[in-house]
C-alpha cells in the first residue's frame, strides 16, 4: 500500500467566514488559492475555548502545506552537504543526526 495521498493542488489559503447563520458553525475554510470555491478543509468555532484557536489552525495548517516541499528540498540539501563533510573526513559530524533525518524523510516517504 503506498503511503502516499494526492491533495488538492497548493498553493492554499484561508478564508474566514464573515457572517454566519446561526445553524453552521464554519469559521474558516482552507481553499486552493486560485479558487475561492474549491474548499479544501474547514474548522468550525461553536465558540467554545477548545475551538476558540481555529482560525489560528487554519493559518498555521495552510503554512506548514505551502512549504511543505520547499522544507523537503531544504532537508535534503542540508543532508547531501552533512554527508559530503562526513565523506571528506571533516570531524564533527554527528552520522546519529544524519541518520535520524534520513528516517523523517523516509517516514513521510519522501
């Protein structure tokens, strides 16, 4: 089974509600940037303190996918110059480190 999803296209944004009825409970919704209308995900805020930090959520979840792929490739980068230090027989370099970050990007099937 591959670990791997297809999401809806980024880049996204977030896109608060301004008026509500008192029957939906939407507070802000993740949509594709090029498109208003394509939601992506949603957070409700009933106005209870647990719900009280969703737009917040939303903020934080659209920055974290947006640069998702540029921090992958950053990843990598700082991993190929860790690797080509230790394969220079320059000290210092802790192969523990090296080696855990190669299991994130493993883990995320990256």
């Amino acid at each position: 089974m591959s670990r791997t999803l297809e999401h809806s296209p980024l880049p996204w944004a977030v896109a608060f509600a301004e008026e509500r009825d008192a029957l939906d409970y939407t507070d802000a919704r993740i949509v594709q940037d090029a498109d208003d209308d394509m939601r992506v995900a949603f957070l409700t805020n009933d106005g209870t303190p647990e719900n009280r930090t969703g737009r917040a959520n939303a903020g934080f979840i659209v920055r974290a996918c947006n640069n998702h792929h540029d921090l992958i490739g950053a990843l990598r980068w700082a991993l190929g110059r860790l690797n080509d230090a230790r394969a220079a027989g320059y000290g210092g370099v802790d192969v523990g480190e090296i080696e855990a970050r190669q299991a994130v990007l493993a883990a995320m099937g990256e």
